[in-house]
C-alpha cells in the first residue's frame, strides 16, 4: 500500500508511533505557547486560526468541482488539481470533527461528575439521585465495555452481536440498554402525548378570525391522518359529479390536505427556512471574519 | 371559623378548566384499548408514501443502498415500524444496504437489535436471514453530521474509510471488504439513501446530497411539515410520515397500487401513479402500522373532543358574561 | 508530471457546477458586509437603525425583575444543538440576560446538552459577570451539563425546573421533540417563557405553551435589538437585503418557469406548442440528439442556473477520458 501522507505509516511501524507522539507533542507544545503570549495576540492567532480553516471550507465551496470524479481520476489541469486537493481535504476535515466531538464528550462526563460528586459529598437533599447516576454510569461503562471486550476476543467464527451466542455480558448490557435505557427514553416521549393534550385544550380558543381559519385547517389535517372518518367522507363526496369527472374528489380531506400543506404550509415554511438560512449565513460570516460582537465580552 | 364557601363555578368555567389528570387518565384509556383490539381501518396512502413506496420497489433487485438509522427506540413509536417496512421490502428484493447513523450514538445499536428482530420473523416463517456482513453491514456513527454527509457526497470510500463491523470471522474487517460495499467507489454506484429520522438529518441531506442520488425520507410526524418542502419541489423522491406513512406502506405491500387482486377488486386506487405498483402476496406485511393505527385514531378523537369542549366552554363563559352585562 | 490549462476547461467546469448559486451566496455576503460597514459609518455620525418591537425580548427585563421578586431563579436552555451558529446566538442572548440577572444577584442556571457548548458558555457567563464587576456572584455550577442524550436533557432539566422552581425560562437554539416538556413543565412551575426555535416544526408546540415566542429570523436579530452594537444592527440590515434578493428570484423564477411548464406540458393544439430538444449538454460537452425529445423541467433555464446540467434520470453514460500513460498509483 503506497502512503503519501507524511502523518500516516505502516502498520505498528517506529515511524507511525513517532508520528503519533508528534501530533500530540506538537499541538500540545502550540497550546501552552498561546496561553503565554498576551491577550491581544492570542486574539490575533485564533482570529487567524479561524480564518484559514474556515477558508478552506470557502474556497472549495468557491472553487469549481471535479464533474463525476472516479477513484482513479488524476487532474489534468490546475484547475482540476485545486479541485481535486480541496474536496480531498474535506473527508479529512470531516474525520477530525469527528474525533473532536468524541474527545469532547469527555469534557461533559467531568461536569456531570463534578457537579453529583459535589451533591454527594455535600449531602444535599437530592443525593440519592446523585449515587443512582453514578452507579449507572458505571455499570453501563463496565458492561459495555466488556462485551466490545469479549466481541475482539470471540473465537473464530463466533459473532458475539448475534443472541445465540451471547453471555452474561451481553445479557448485562442488553437489559441496561433495551430495557432500561430505552424503555425510560420512550417513556419520557409518550409524555408529549400528554402534554398535547393539555397544551391544546389550554390554548386552542376561537378567539378572533385567524384563530378559526387556524383551527379549521388543523382539523383537515388531522381528520385526513383519520381513516374512520376520512374513508367515509371519501365515498360520501366520491358521488358528487361534474360533467366526466370526479369532481367530489377535489373534496376529499386527502386531497384538501394536499391542497393546504403544498399551497400553504410548504410555502410558508419555506418563507421562515430563507429568513432562519440568511441568518445563519450572517451569523456564520461574521464568527468566519472575527467581527461578531458577543454582548457578554 | 368561618370558612370561605368555595364559589359555584358555571358549567363554561368547569368546562374550561378540566383538571389535567381527567384528560391524562381519558387519553390513557383511549389510547390503549384500541392495541388489544384487532380493527382493520381503511386507508389511502398519501401522495408522498406512493411515491416512497414506488420508487423503492424501482431500485433493482441486488443493489446496494445507504440506510440512514437516525432513530432510537423514543420514537419507536413511528421510526420502528417505517423502519421494518422498509427492511422488509429491501430484503424481499435482496438489497444490500449500509446501516449507519449521523443523529444518535445509540441508533447503530438500535439497528442491529431491530434487525434480530426481524430476523426472528424471517425465522418464523421459515424464511432466509438477511446475513450481517453479507447482505448488511452496520458502518457506526458519526458524530460530525453535515461534515460527514459532504465528505460522502465527495468520496464515499472515504466518508466511511476505516470504519468496520464484525465478519463472519467474528472479527473486525474494514466494511469497504464486505460483499455489500465491495464493489462501490462512489456515491453513483449506490442506487438510494434512504433516511429514517426523528430529527433534522433530512435537511444535511437534502443539503449534500440531494443533487447527487435519489433520497427517501421515513420521517416522524412532528418532522412532516419540514421534510414537505423538499419532495414538493422534487429534491426527495418520498416521503412517509409517522403512524400514517407506516401504515401506508404495509397497505400499500399488501394490496400494491392499481393492482387488481383475484377478483379483479383494486383495493388501493390512485390517480398519482401511472399503471400499478406490485406488491408482496402470502407474506406477513402487517407490522406496527396496522397496530398502532386504530390507537391513533382513538387519541386523535380525544383531542378534538377537548378543543372542542374547551372552545364550548368559552363561549358560555362569554354568553354568561354579555348577560350579565 | 507537468500541469497544462487546457483552454475552457475551467470555464466549463464552472458553468456546470450551478456557478449562479455561487455567485448569488457570494453577492448575499456582500449585502451583509456592506451594510455592517455602513453601519458602522452611521454610528460615527450618531445615527441609529431602527428596528420594530419584538415582544419577546422586550420582556426579558420583566421576566428577571418577576424571578428576583419571588426569589426564584431563572433557567436558560441553548437547545440541543453543538457548537454552532445557532447556539451561539443562543449564548449571545443569555449574555444579556445574564448580565440583567448579575445587577439584581438573582441566581442563573443554563443547562448544556453539548460538551462543547458547555465549554463555551462557561466562559462566557464566567466573562458577563467579570465584566461587570461582580465575579463574587458568579457560581461555576450554574453552567451545567446535563446530558447529551435528547431525553434524559429533557429529564433532567424537567427535573430543575420542577424542583428549584424556576420562575423565568428562556428556551433559544435547536429544540426538537423535548420541547414541549420544557415548555409545559415550566408552565405547571408558574413560570414565565420566553421560547424560539430554529427548527419550524417546534415553534407551535412553543406558541401554545409559552409566553412570548421568537418566530424563525427573529431569533437571529435579537443580538442586534439587545445590544443596538452597530456590526450586529449593519449585519440585519444586510439580511434584509438578501431577503428582498430572496423575494425577486422567487417571482422571476416563478414566471420563467411557469412559462416554461406551459411549453412543455401543452400538447399540439393547445395554447403552447410542446417544447422539444435537438441538443442536450452531456458532461460539459454539447451533443446532438439522435431524436428530438420533449422538454423536462429540469431542461429549463432557471434550473440550469442552480443546477448542474446533468439529469440523472435521463439515463446517460458516463464515457470516461482515457488515463495519461504516466499516472501515479491510487488515491486512496
């Protein structure tokens, strides 16, 4: 396999391991002399830090792509080789998101820690919560890991993901997960139900014309999920004639629905999804160019 | 001691201000007893599950597909069944596909129990699996969403690049080594993504990838609105939406669409489709649609039944009102 | 190997990658940069921009003077989202409240369900009271991280409010199917709401159920209504200029494409003769058609201004460029 990337090497190899010690030392080593230097210059480098990386995904956003481009494509120009070199860069930006935003998971499992630990060891009122946290934590990371564990080490020909051939731990880990995990997650879902319910008996009121316009199409809409009532009405308005045509058809609660959501909703939620989108470009140039000013700082 | 005589409430105020746990306890009931009773209610698929269904049944028998599982078992509700139908329809027609997740961490983990499951009722009905590695591979999840939807719109292989699942072997191989993905290079070579989401992964989607494969979206009901949009302008070839679209897609696999059946009866009729759409005959089609949606029904009567009492107490309040004015 | 531009390749390529749609984000960026410069020109000259009354945010200053009366802390939620320009705007917002909540020692609380998120908005509250002068009042554990799990968020922050009896809640970002248990829990708290969401599905569970409500770009001028900072109220102006650019190309692509429909879906005899084609644009060459074909949509000018010019169903075959004798091994 020919490596041209000078961060990657052969498998187990001194050189990739050296690599991996100076990707770690070098940003490391980078950090600490940041946070030595004074305020205003450790603006100017993370203003520039955030230019050339956010730059990189302007310029290919720019630049004109590779039309159909095959694995074994070459460029035969510069315009195909910047191209060609910028949407390379993209999966590799995509893969260090990635890693971050897992490393980063391990920043909130400290605050969670700090802030039960704290509640612990401080006998607030709300402590045994704080210990039945903890001790779940523990016990999903313990079983969890040890069925990826037992998963590596299987003999061959053994696929430990498949119920015939699981263990304890896997037995463990699926009750933690399946039936505890999930069944609490779904619970707390079918709670909306509920809280529909009270929310639209609280607040739906006929209490001016838009209201009623709004209460009227709401129930098209929902009577046409219905199919007791939907099917009736259907063959009751299937009758109605126009010359040829089914002209009843135009006012099934199918066809009124489709009529609403493409005519109505679709364009009005299209309306709100410009406004939200050109502001999330404003906002997104403004941190890209280092102009946004907080109101915090 | 005097005690303050609780004043009499008019029937417009008591009917406006029901106690909260009436309305939990009625839709509690409502909701549930429908699941213990068997009832068939009748449907007509909605424009935009005729053409999901539709243009699923067009992918060719063998190909290979992207199964986005954003959904974990919160929204079982919906998620779960669209998600068998699917499954379902893509084993019959020998699809391979990629199961992976850019929404939830948990969501690979969901799949793979989802797919033991319906792999028992393979089993039941003396049916063949769908072998993991073999006929599906499970590629993870990833946590950079919109990076990840651009770096496979750009090269699939590399998107997914060292991402493994377990072979036959019982260890962990390189996916792209896998008959599934053995011979795709790129985002061309695979015929659809289909999305089964609770959440915004359409809109990444529709965003990266839409101008470059067919995209069927298997949203929640709350997501319906905001996935519209996109098949009403033709960027996504179609949508299912909640409950309904579930049950409109078991409807629509066993009955097909503009498909006489024996006695020349066509059970499901549409004028959106030229010709007719086959369907699946003899085989267990009815799933989680067929269940949930009479319980549906029930709780959606409920709901109106209540807005209609709140409005019909608002207006004797007001009524009570004028008069005493 | 040595590089050569061959002739109009480059503009090929360009004109087959949708080059209108870079074009217009390009000229939509202008329109924002424009007017914060500008903006900033008429701040020197003592001049403001108006901007109409958005009630929400005129009530944060109640919702925090009814919090501290009753004693009662206030609860902030950036959403579900990471770290992005949503939460951010979120922060920016709760900067301000914060800064409300510091004056008057009414305790904070700002639950994250992001690691990253919670990194930052620690630095940012620790930052407002700094800045004000009131470092003593800050407490490090007002800044929580809750989870990153949608429902045990939910949970968790269900659990605060009901238990510290909250009485002021600010929901702003990314909210998805949690919030209306925050927004009906804080409502069985007593407490008052002010609610938006990014995502359009979640605002009417939030107009039901909450005070005051920031409907779609609302959200993204709240910096600018709170702080009147000349960038941020330049910024929203430059935005309006893109929504108006927005608004004239719907309308021209309305009519062009209309007209264009009505050429190809009237059949012979009918008020437009149907439209056929002779010459199709195949990988940025221009081929002739063995038959003339009728028109699709997609073959119409306003699609190919945004589009590639490249139908996928029409079915064509991709023919590839013989590789160069002298090419290197695989890229990856």
């Amino acid at each position: 396999m020919i490596w041209h990337n000078f961060w990657t090497g052969p498998n187990n190899s001194f050189l990739l391991w050296l690599r991996i010690i100076l990707a770690f030392v070098i940003p490391s080593a980078l950090f600490y002399s940041i946070r030595s230097v004074s305020p205003f210059t450790r603006k100017i480098i993370v203003a520039a830090a955030f230019f050339f990386t956010g730059g990189v995904y302007v310029f290919y956003f720019l630049w004109p792509q590779p039309i159909h481009r095959q694995p074994l494509d070459i460029p035969r120009n510069l315009s195909e080789s910047i191209g060609f070199m910028l949407s390379d860069s993209v999966p590799v930006a995509a893969d260090v998101a990635n890693i971050v935003g897992a490393f980063l998971l391990g920043l909130g499992v400290y605050s969670v820690f700090s802030i039960h630990v704290d509640k612990i060891r401080k006998g607030h009122r709300d402590s045994p919560f704080s210990i039945a946290l903890i001790i779940s934590v523990f016990l999903m990371l313990f079983f969890g890991y040890l069925n990826y564990y037992q998963t590596l080490k299987a003999p061959p020909g053994v696929n430990m993901t498949l119920p015939q051939n699981w263990h304890f731990a896997q037995y463990a880990r699926d009750f933690l997960f399946n039936g505890v995990l999930q069944q609490m997650d779904a619970a707390m879902f079918s709670l909306i139900a509920f809280y529909i319910l009270s929310a639209a008996y609280r607040a739906f009121r006929i209490r001016s014309i838009e209201a009623t316009v709004l209460l009227a199409t709401a129930l098209i809409l929902v009577l046409k999920v219905m199919g007791v009532v939907a099917d009736p009405w259907s063959q009751l308005v299937h009758g109605l004639h126009f010359g040829n045509n089914q002209f009843g058809d135009n006012f099934t609660f199918l066809n009124i629905s489709n009529f609403l959501q493409n005519s109505f909703q679709s364009s009005s939620i299209r309306a709100v999804d410009f406004g939200v989108g050109i502001g999330a470009l404003a906002m997104a140039l403004r941190l890209w160019l280092s102009i946004d000013k907080q109101t915090g700082t | 001691m005097a005690i303050n005589p609780k004043p009499n409430r008019s029937i417009g105020e008591v009917l406006q201000s029901l106690p909260r746990q009436w309305l939990y306890t009625i839709l509690l009931i409502v909701s549930t007893v429908p699941l213990f009773i068997q009832v068939l209610i009748p449907n007509k698929p909605e424009d935009s599950s005729i053409d999901f269904y539709q243009n699923l049944m067009k992918i060719p028998d063998g190909s290979v597909v992207l199964l986005s599982s954003d959904w974990t078992n919160s929204t079982r509700g919906e998620s779960r069944g669209e998600f068998d139908a699917i499954v379902k329809i893509l084993m019959r027609k020998h699809i391979k596909f990629v199961v992976y997740s850019i929404a939830d961490p948990q969501a690979p983990q969901v799949a793979r129990d989802e797919m033991n499951y319906l792999n028992g009722l393979q089993i039941q009905a003396h049916l063949p699996t769908y072998q993991p590695w073999t006929d599906w591979v499970n590629g993870g999840y990833f946590p950079n969403g919109d990076g990840t939807a651009n770096a496979m719109s750009i090269s699939l292989r590399k998107a997914f690049g060292g991402k493994k699942d377990i072979a036959p072997n019982g260890q962990l191989e390189d996916i792209f080594l896998s008959p599934v993905l053995a011979n795709v290079q790129t985002i061309q070579d695979v015929k659809a993504l289909i999305d089964v989401t609770a959440s915004a992964t359409a809109t990444t989607y529709v965003q990266k990838l839409g101008q470059k494969m067919m995209l069927l979206f298997a949203v929640t009901g709350v997501m319906g609105p905001e996935a519209l949009p996109y098949y009403s302008s033709g960027q996504v070839s179609g949508v299912t939406i909640g409950i309904k679209g579930v049950y409109d897609l078991e409807t629509m696999m066993q009955d097909g669409v503009n498909l006489p059946d024996a006695t020349g009866k066509v059970a499901v009729s549409s004028n959106h489709v030229v010709g007719s759409i086959g369907n699946f005959p003899g085989m267990s089609n009815l799933g989680q649609g067929s269940q949930y949606y009479p319980a549906l029904n029930a709780s959606l009567a409920v709901f109106i039944l209540a807005i209609v009492v709140g409005n019909i107490g608002m207006f004797m309040v007001k009524k009570e009102k004028s008069r005493t004015q | 190997m040595s590089y050569y531009l061959a002739a109009g390749t480059w503009a090929n390529q360009y004109t087959d990658t949708g080059w209108f749609a870079v074009a217009l984000t390009v000229l939509l960026c202008l329109f924002v940069l424009y007017n914060i410069a500008l903006s900033h020109k008429k701040f020197k000259e003592g001049k403001t921009t108006f901007i109409r009354r958005i009630a929400g945010l005129n009530s944060i200053d109640e919702a925090v003077g009814r919090a501290t009366e009753m004693g009662r802390p206030v609860l902030m939620v950036p959403g579900l989202g990471g770290l992005g320009p949503v939460v951010v705007q979120a922060l920016t917002i709760f900067s301000s409240i914060t800064r409300t909540a510091a004056k008057f020692a009414n305790p904070i609380i700002l639950c994250c369900a992001d690691a990253a998120v919670y990194t930052v908005a620690q630095e940012t509250i620790r930052d407002v009271y700094q800045s004000e002068g009131l470092a003593d009042r800050y407490d490090p554990s007002s800044v929580r991280f809750v989870s990153d799990r949608q429902f045990a968020f939910a949970a968790g922050v269900s659990g605060i409010i009901l238990r510290d009896q909250v009485a002021a809640t600010f929901f702003m970002g990314d909210f998805y199917a949690e919030s209306l248990i925050f927004a009906e829990t804080a409502n069985m708290a007593g407490a008052i709401q002010i609610a938006s969401s990014t995502q359009t599905t979640q605002t009417p569970f939030f107009i039901a159920s909450c005070d005051y409500v920031l409907i779609g770009d609302e959200f993204y001028a709240a910096s600018a209504y709170l702080s009147r900072e000349p960038t941020l109220t330049g910024s929203m102006t430059g935005q309006d200029w893109c929504k108006m650019m927005v608004i004239f190309l719907v309308v021209l692509g309305a009519i062009i494409n209309t007209q264009e429909i009505a050429r190809v879906t009237f059949g012979p005899g009918g008020i437009f003769n149907q439209h056929y084609i002779n010459q199709d644009k195949q990988h940025s060459a221009i081929v002739n058609l063995p038959a003339a074909r009728p028109a699709k949509s997609s073959d119409s000018p306003i699609e190919h201004l945004f589009n590639p010019q490249d139908d996928p169903s029409l079915q064509k075959t991709i023919v590839r460029d013989q590789n160069p004798p002298d090419r290197k091994g695989a890229s990856d």
